[in-house]
C-alpha cells in the first residue's frame, strides 16, 4: 500500500509506536526523501556515518539455500 506524502499518516502512525517504544531505528533509501524528511521533522537524526552501519538485504535463491542448509 502507497500513500502520498503529507497526509499526516506516518506521523500519526510513529506517535502511536512511541507510545510503546523509547528508540527507533528507520532505514531509508537516500532517494527517498519525503520519508527522510518525516524522520528530521519528528526530531530523528541521521546516524549513518556516526553509527558506521551497513544495512544489508538477501532475497529469493539465497534464502532458498539458506534454508535448505538449514534442514539437512
């Protein structure tokens, strides 16, 4: 589900998470910058070269594999 920027759903929504959590941690892609600029607008800071934090992704015939080893 996609939703246009500036409808007040994602800050509706992250009001409603911190009423349970104390930290977030978001990750975006840098092209995105309507989420970007939500995280800064609720007081997030960018945390990347601080952090020194990679983010890593593995997907489809990987994962296969993986569970595969997994079983054996």
């Amino acid at each position: 589900m996609v939703f246009s920027p500036g409808k007040g759903i994602g800050t509706s929504l992250l009001s409603q998470v911190a009423k349970v959590r104390l930290t977030f941690r978001f990750v975006s892609a840098d092209w995105n910058r309507p989420a970007t600029a939500l995280y800064g607008k609720l007081g997030a800071a960018d945390v990347t070269a601080r952090d020194n934090w990679s983010v890593w992704h593995i997907e489809g015939r990987a994962v296969r594999e993986m569970a595969e080893r997994a079983t054996h």
